[in-house]
C-alpha cells in the first residue's frame, strides 16, 4: 500500500503543478493529494502497514531507506517487527 500511494503521490502533485491543466484540474489534483495525505498519515498509527512492508519479500526495510525516510523512524519500525515477533512466534512451539 505504502508504495503505491507514493507513485500516486508524486503524480498528483506532478499534476497539480503541470500549467497545461486548467486550474480547476490542477486545483482537483491539489485536493485529492491532501486527502490522500490525510490517510498517508493515518499509517503511521498502524503498526500493521509498518509490518507487513518489511515482512514483503520485496522491500523488506530497503524501502524506506531508498525512499528517504529517516533512519530514526527505520529504527522503530525494525524494533517494532522484531517485538512483533518476540512476543507471537519467539517461544512459539513447533
């Protein structure tokens, strides 16, 4: 999820700023990038999209780096997932 609302994001507001839309486009463009914003930040409060990205076998934490997020924020979601995985599986019997 994570990554596909940052292509969208940077199409929005490639959009909003493109003069070769009207401005009513370009200002539809400018609103739907603020809502998408708003649910942006609401995964920050999810523990869940944190995990399941570096749980992809994909992006794993090379994600974020790659994307420029910071490291003290790539250091609290590792620890988050490797809590995560403490307190479900550590002990877990097989």
């Amino acid at each position: 999820v994570i990554p596909a609302m940052d292509l969208i994001d940077q199409w929005m507001t490639m959009y909003s700023r493109d003069t070769k839309f009207l401005l009513s486009i370009r200002s539809a463009f400018g609103l739907a990038k603020k809502t998408l914003d708003r649910y942006y930040q609401l995964t920050d409060k999810s523990e869940v999209y944190r995990i399941a990205m570096v749980l992809h076998p994909h992006h794993k934490l090379s994600y974020f780096k790659s994307a420029g997020w910071e490291d003290a924020w790539i250091k609290t979601t590792e620890d988050l997932v490797r809590k995560e995985f403490e307190r479900s599986y550590l002990n877990m019997e097989i």
